[in-house]
C-alpha cells in the first residue's frame, strides 16, 4: 500500500484531528471560571463582553442561591441572591448602552426568573420575601431591555 491508500489518508486525517482536539482542549480553561475570577475580568472587559460577563456571574450565583436554600442557608442564598440581581441590572446596563446582546440578555434574564420562581415555591413563608423582590427587580430588568429593543412611536 502507498501513502496516497485511502486508509492511511483516514488514518492522517484521525491523527490530525486528534491532534487538533488535544491542542484546543490544552488552550481552554480547565473547568469554569469562578465568581471572582469573572469580576476581575469585568473591569477590563469591553461593553460587549462586559454583558456576558455579567450574565455568567448572575447565572452562576444563581446556581449557587438554589443550591443554599435547598440547603436552607438562607443568608448565604440571600448574598448570592443579591449578585443575581445585580449583576443582571449591570448586564442591561451594558446591553442598552452598547445597543448589543440586548436580546440574549432578555431570554438570561427570562430564565433566571423562571428558575427563581422555582426556587420561590420550594422555601418556606419566611424566606419568600428576598425572592419576590429578586423577581420584581428583573421583571423591571426584562421591561427595560424589551423597551430599548421595541421603542413605542418608531416605525
């Protein structure tokens, strides 16, 4: 058989991938960043991606406020709660001001309520407080993004 066979070609072209995969995979980051890590990037970070950014930070605190009070460690639930709200405010911000991603950050936000209102069903009376006025405030977070991409007397 010559090198030109197409079995050794299919064998070049799985090495080759192979190779490719394992040099990409080396270049990523192993895991997630943290919360700290991608707070520390906002400061430098571009309008653009300063809007993602925010959007990580309030998904993953808000992974972190789910996982709290379903351990009921409602004051951390509570901290990591008002990063979601935050950071989310920030994100729309963003979004708004640089007329990008404003889209994305309506659908996030969407989610993230959704997934609060979940969380609002599963914690006692007691706790239910710091979720609604979570809620109402990225309620108002949707309301301006949908007023900046649909403005009333534009056609």
């Amino acid at each position: 058989m010559s090198l030109g066979h197409p079995l050794f070609r299919c064998v070049r072209a799985v090495a080759l991938s192979a190779v490719a995969m394992a040099v990409s995979a080396s270049a990523l980051p192993s895991g997630e960043s943290t919360v700290e890590e991608l707070k520390a990037r906002l400061s430098s970070a571009s309008a653009g991606t300063r809007v993602h950014l925010c959007l990580q930070i309030a998904q993953q605190q808000l992974d972190a406020a789910d996982k709290l009070y379903a351990g009921e460690e409602n004051e951390q639930a509570q901290t990591a709660l008002t990063d979601v709200v935050a950071y989310s405010e920030l994100a729309r911000d963003y979004a708004i001001q640089s007329h990008k991603h404003e889209k994305q950050t309506e659908i996030a936000v969407r989610g993230m309520i959704r997934k609060l209102t979940d969380i609002l069903h599963s914690v006692g009376h007691a706790e239910q407080a710091p979720l609604h006025d979570a809620i109402n405030r990225l309620e108002h977070v949707r309301d301006d993004l949908l007023a900046a991409m649909f403005p009333k007397g534009t056609k």
